[in-house]
C-alpha cells in the first residue's frame, strides 16, 4: 500500500467516515431497455461506454483502499464492448469478498454466459432485474416482451450452473409488490439463489412520467400478514429472500447503531466519471467530477470535507424532523435515508419517501404464531 493510499485513509479515519468497502461502478449509461423506474435516465441512445482502462485504474484504487466489494452496472453493462474483460479483471482482483454483474439478462447468449461460468467461484454473483411474476407486471414497467426475454437469460445462467450464483433484483411499487409470494416460488423453481427487493424511488424517469407508483402502508402490511401466517411463505424467505418490510419488521426491536449515514461506504461512480458517496444520494453538489482523470485516492481525498458536511446533516435531520418525534421506529431507522429524501423531494431535511411504509411496519404487532 503506497503512503497516498494509507494517508487517504487516515484522513477518512480522521473525519468520522467510513472507509468505501462498496462500490457500484457504471461503466455505460447506454440500456436496450426503457425502464419507467429508471433513476439514471438510461436509454439506447446515449452511447457513452467508459474506456476500458479507465475502469481498470478505478478498480485498482479501489482495491488499495481495502474495498471489499464492487458491482459492475450500467445502463446495460453487456453492451460496453469490453465487458467480459472488465468483470475478468475484477474477479482477478483477490482483495474482493464479492464481484457483482448487474444485468437485465435480455442481452446474454450461450458464449457470453459460457465466459461468465470461467469466473465462477464464491466470489460471483450476477444480479438480474425483474418486476414481476408475470409478464403483465413486468412489461409495464420494462417494456413489452421483456418478462419473456428475462426468463430466457435466467434459463441460459441456471442451465450453465449459475443459478445459485444468480439473485432476482425486484422493485417494490403499487401493481406489483403483490406478487412477491409468486417472486419465491419463481426463484425456487428455476433454482435462483436469491431475491432481493427494494422500494420504488420516486426519483430519476419515475418522478418525470408518473407511470408508477410506491406501495401503500396497507400492502406492507398485508405482506408481513403472509410471513406470520404462512409457513411456507416464511420458509422460502428465510432460505432465499431480504425484503425491506421483513427485514424491518424482524429488526425493529433493534436500534441502529451508528449515528451517521453510510454514504462513504457504498460510493458510486457514474458513466460520465463523477463520484457519488451514495448509489441513493445523487446530489452533484456533494460529487466529484472527472473521477477518470485522477487517483481514485485523490478523488476521495478531495470529497471528504463535502462528504463530511454530509454527516451533520444526517445528524441535524434525526433530531430536527417532526415525522421523526415520538415514532416507535426511530432508534431502528435513524431519521431515514437523506439519499432518497432528497432524490424524492429535492430537500435532505424532508422524511425520506418510505416514512408511512416505515411507520406501518413498526406499528404491527407480533404474532404468537412464529
């Protein structure tokens, strides 16, 4: 580790941050798909692939400083050009827990995932998005005959070994969250590792189009009435699944413990080279351009007293916001994410978008029945 490096380091240490252990790193923001809830605004026409050495040198530093975990994104990562070398170098990389592909899987042939199986260790994973247990769901958020494609790239991984490998990335909203019982049986059945959820964010293409539209407390709640009573549901969750409302709900007892936001821990670097502390907090005030011209060191270095204002603010927001007061969830929520409050409203001192959801799941009583 050259001195740079450790002095880097040493000054996140210095300032009260956490030291970057995740990062999502966009390497085009070029997509074949069209995705209603798209937060980056990504689409077939742009055409912007980062050079393949520039990528290279960013995963590099992000090694020397100890970084334990990277996700390759886009837009469509398969249509930069040199993808499979870039995901090579990654996994080469021996300082990583985990290697991560994000992927809509429309695009995956026979050789591209005969490529893909070469790399196959713990270290692997491939994250593949899908909105529903249905094509119906699905296609009114990614297009028509989408569902239809997605399968056939899941079908491509698991025949190829990769299912265990392989985890459902699926996106909480009104029409679909639903189906997430229909979601398990899908995974189970094609032999999936895993299925991942997240809430809609009413941000990025979602916020311009209003085609869609965030859950109702009442959905969570009628979720978490499927885990207490259905034993089956459970057991398929508790071996394959991490879904906020669950996840929430099994915690709440539990305060959090850290008293600052994570922002520096999962920084995330977008196709036109800027740096971002969050993957949810994507405020060009508290970013660093030009990332590709320099260290990643450097850029680090140069954002810490921003990302250092960061911390205050989440600190300020915990204790200022009035949604905050007397709610039963605090201590285990810590005032919410300032990321998606600002991606929502445009104000990080507002509740973040899930605050009602949030709320719904503390209030609900625990069954005798588990």
């Amino acid at each position: 580790m050259s001195s740079s490096t450790q002095e880097v380091l040493s000054r996140i240490d210095e300032s009260g941050l956490r030291r970057p252990k995740h990062l999502t790193l966009m390497i085009t923001d070029t997509c074949n798909l069209r995705c209603h809830h798209c937060l980056l605004d990504c689409t077939p026409d742009l055409g912007r692939h980062v050079p393949k050495q520039a990528i290279i040198e960013v995963i590099a530093g992000f090694a020397r400083l100890g970084g334990e975990r990277l996700m390759i994104t886009g837009g469509e990562p398969l249509l930069h050009p040199d993808w499979i070398e870039i995901l090579s170098y990654a996994w080469r990389r021996a300082e990583f827990s985990e290697v991560c592909l994000q992927t809509n899987a429309t695009l995956l042939s026979e050789s591209d995932v005969d490529a893909i199986s070469r790399l196959a260790d713990h270290r692997l994973v491939l994250q593949v998005s899908l909105e529903g247990s249905a094509a119906e769901t699905n296609d009114v958020v990614r297009g028509a005959g989408s569902f239809d494609r997605i399968v056939d790239g899941l079908h491509l991984l698991v025949q190829s070994g990769l299912g265990a490998k392989t985890r459902l990335a699926f996106t909480e909203m009104r029409h679909n969250v639903g189906e997430l019982p229909g979601m398990f049986e899908l995974v189970e059945k094609m032999g999936i590792g895993k299925l991942i959820t997240g809430t809609l964010v009413c941000g990025g293409r979602a916020a311009q189009e209003e085609v869609l539209a965030m859950p109702t407390p009442a959905q969570y709640q009628r979720l978490l009435d499927r885990y207490v009573l259905d034993a089956d549901f459970r057991s398929r969750y508790r071996e394959r699944g991490n879904v906020a409302a669950i996840e929430w709900y099994e915690g709440k007892g539990n305060p959090t413990e850290e008293e600052a936001c994570s922002c520096i821990e999962t920084p995330f670097i977008s196709a036109a080279g800027r740096m971002y502390p969050c993957v949810m907090l994507l405020c060009d005030e508290y970013s660093v351009e030009n990332v590709y011209s320099f260290r990643l060191e450097e850029a680090i270095d140069s954002a810490l007293p921003l990302w250092s204002r960061l911390q205050e603010t989440h600190r300020h927001r915990r204790v200022s916001l009035a949604s905050c007061e007397e709610c039963s969830g605090l201590l285990h929520c810590n005032g919410g994410c300032m990321g998606r409050a600002y991606a929502a409203q445009g104000d990080f001192m507002t509740p973040e978008d899930r605050c009602s959801l949030r709320r719904a799941v503390y209030s609900y009583g625990r069954s005798s029945l588990i």
